[in-house]
C-alpha cells in the first residue's frame, strides 16, 4: 500500500469509529431505573477503530514515499 492510501484508509476507519460512538451515545449508553449500565456493542468497536486508524496513520507517515 501507498502512503496516500494508508492515510485514506486511516481516514477513513477513523469516521466509522465516529460513527460507530454517535451510534453508541444516540441509541444506547446510560444507565437504566434498576441501576444497570447499557452498553452495546458499538462502544468496543469505537476503540478497536479508532485504534486501527491511528496505527495507519501513524504507519503512513513513517513510511517513507516511493517514487
């Protein structure tokens, strides 16, 4: 992969993580009347892309461009 393409891919993992916590703020989360945290599984996504986006962005700009 080219760096232009690492960034794009970084990019764009990094607007599903976005969309993957609005997705987790605007229909789960909080807490219920009995005292009891809802999660769903959008929140661990979030971090697990949001984790992937930055490693390829970091890669992509460590990686050295090729002629």
């Amino acid at each position: 992969m080219t760096n232009s393409r690492l960034r794009i891919a970084g990019i764009i993992v990094l607007v599903l993580a976005g969309l993957s916590w609005l997705a987790e703020t605007t229909f789960y989360g909080g807490i219920d009347p009995n005292a009891v945290l809802q999660e769903s599984f959008f929140l661990p996504l979030t971090f697990i892309l949001a984790a992937i986006g930055i490693v390829l962005l970091g890669i992509s700009l460590v990686l050295k461009p090729r002629p």
